[in-house]
C-alpha cells in the first residue's frame, strides 16, 4: 500500500488528484498545475512537504560526523542556520541533496522522499567511531511549506506570531516558533525560487494547522498546491531534482553543484573521487535549452548531435509557466553545453533542434 501523510484527508477534502510518488499517495494538483504554480509566482502557495525524510543528529561529535558524510562545510553552519549539501558514494556519486538545520543541541537533517531508508541506512553505516546519535523523526513531524512573495505578510496574520520576527529571520534561518497555539521549527527555505518558509511541527496537529493556514489573508490569499507546480516551480530556477538532474550514477560537477562540495575542509566520504573528477573535468554537463523545434522535451527523451550521435538525455523538460515557452535541462556532452550550441532532442522518434540556453531559466527571488 501507498504511504499516506497527516494531510491526506485534507488533500482529499480540498479536491486534490491524488498521485504515486515515492512510495507516497501525494497530492499532483488541486484546480491546475499553472494556477497553482502562478499563485506562488505573485502570492502564496501551500505544499504538504510530509513525505520527506527528517533525521536528528545529535551528541559531542554531531558536527565531526556530519562533516565526515557530507559535501558541504558543516562548520561553518552557524547556529539558527542552514546549508544545502549532497551526501556522495565513495566514487563521487550523488546519492542525495539534503538540506541540514543547525539547531542550538543537535542538527536536523532533510533528504528526499524516495531515499529515505536508502538516507538513513547510509548515515547509520557511517557512525563508526563517532559520538553520535541518529533520530528518525519522518513519521513523527509534519512538514509544510509556504512559499511565495506574500508568504511573509501572510503569516505575520496567524495566530501567536508577533509581526517583527519573520522580517528578521535570514535567508536559511531556523527558528523555534510557536504558530496556532502549535510549537515547532520555521524555517526561510524552500524549493521555488521564491521567499517562503518550511514548517515543522508535531504531525497530530496537521489538519488544524493546514486549514488555518489556507485561511490566512483574503479568501484565495493561500492556494493549497501540489506536485506538479511543485516541479514546474523549481524547474524555472534550475534546482535539481533527485532521480532527474542527479542521481547515484551522476557527480556534482557534472550536475552543476561543484559548489556544494568543500574539498579543502578535510576528509570526507568521496573527497578523493571529487577531487580526481575536479582537476580531470568533467565529460558531460547538465545544460539548459529551449526548443527551437516545435516540440516539447521530456524527461529521457535521448539527445543527439545535428549529426545523429547519441550525446546525452533530457533530465526536465515542460513548457515554463513563467516564461511561456518550452524549456528543459539535460546531459551533453561537454563541447555542446556552451550557451548557443544546438543538438537534437529525439521526440517520439523524431529529431526536433533544440539551443543550449544560459541556466537558470528563472532568477530567484528570495529575500537576503
């Protein structure tokens, strides 16, 4: 049987069309894909976020061990703070992009819905050595986000929120709240290019919270929104997105996240395989495109040189909301990932030319 979130009732009283995605019964669309991905672009949006892996690292050497499984410089993560970072095989290979809040006692750490038994098992591996203590708390916490230009202004309107704290709380800044009456983390992330915050909070509240949130400002001033705007969303900044733009056979440097990988900060699982790869190169890269061809590309469709040698694979593909034309994100083949190189996109057979575009798609708009 399919999983279900706290919110499953909720999804079903709003409308929702209920879809499989990672073992999870998730809302895809509430009204359509482009409304809901609109209402985030100019307002506010509400994602159940539920799904997703949430695990508590804590004890003397939480910090030591998370360096050590890690990408990203936990170090440097102050605390009220939060960074993205990939967690990689010993070969450089992504096995998931995590996000990780540094508390006052311990970290808490949020991986995709899909790896979240591959996630935990991998950490649990690598505590050897280590005064650590790992907490699954995924079937224990809800998780919503609220995302949007109005998200701030919205919440300033609940219940027991005083109205300075949100406008001061960071880009990546993490914080015990206490929203309706309800304690728990907020947070200034989320996966839309707009500004917005991810709560967390004790999933017996769920119902409450999602229906006083969807209340909030003037009737439609929150519109509850599922997957499919979720991914359009992300796609328009160029965010990955597991089992698309990375995956355990692909390497952050291919995948545009060389950032995300601090090599100068000690050891770490893969630190010597990123290494090697940095200072090689990469042979392909993730690259942006819009379709010059009438045709829309779509996740796997093969790529081909003008020539007809296969060079690569659509990772993203749809028409952008925002940007009103049909866009997508895919591997080539270094030489053709430059802005202005053209390749074909094979769509039902057929070659359609496609132009290798400047990434993001989108500029974020969040607020620093």
């Amino acid at each position: 049987m399919l999983k279900r979130t706290a919110f499953y009732e909720c999804h079903i009283a709003h409308g929702a069309r209920m879809v499989e995605f990672g073992g999870w019964e998730m809302p895809v669309q509430y009204t359509s894909i482009v409304e809901e991905h609109n209402a985030v672009r100019n307002a506010a949006g509400l994602f159940d976020i539920s799904h997703m892996g949430r695990f508590m690292v804590s004890g003397p050497d939480a910090a030591a061990f998370l360096q050590h499984v890690v990408t990203c410089d936990v170090a440097s993560i102050e605390v009220g703070q939060s960074s993205y970072g990939l967690l990689c095989h010993p070969d450089g290979g992504i096995i998931d992009d995590i996000f990780i809040y540094h508390l006052p006692n311990e970290y808490l750490v949020v991986v995709n819905a899909s790896n979240r038994s591959k996630d935990w098992d991998w950490m649990q591996r690598h505590t050897g050595g280590f005064n650590v203590s790992l907490d699954n708390r995924s079937d224990h916490w809800a998780m919503l986000a609220l995302q949007g230009p109005t998200a701030e202004s919205l919440l300033d309107m609940a219940e027991d929120v005083q109205a300075d704290d949100l406008a001061y709380l960071p880009f990546h800044g993490v914080a015990l709240y206490r929203l309706f009456g309800v304690e728990g983390l907020i947070a200034r992330t989320g996966y839309t290019g707009e500004d917005g915050f991810e709560l967390f909070f004790d999933a017996a509240h769920a119902p409450r919270i999602w229906e006083a949130l969807l209340a909030l400002g003037e009737p439609g001033g929150v519109k509850p929104c599922g997957l499919g705007a979720r991914d359009s969303l992300r796609f328009e900044p160029c965010l990955a997105l597991y089992g698309h733009e990375i995956a355990d056979n692909i390497n952050p440097y291919e995948a545009r996240l060389g950032w995300v990988v601090k090599l100068d900060k000690g050891d770490f699982v893969g630190r010597e395989a990123l290494q090697q790869i940095k200072t090689a190169g990469p042979n392909r890269r993730l690259t942006g495109f819009e379709m010059v061809g009438k045709g829309i590309a779509r996740g796997d469709y093969p790529i081909h040189s003008t020539e007809g040698e296969p060079i690569g694979y659509v990772t993203t593909g749809m028409p952008a909301p925002t940007l009103g034309k049909p866009l997508g994100m895919g591997y080539v083949s270094m030489e053709l990932s430059k802005p202005g190189s053209e390749f074909d996109v094979i769509i039902r057979g057929k070659p359609v030319r496609a132009r290798a575009i400047k990434m993001p798609f989108y500029k974020a708009r969040y607020k620093k």
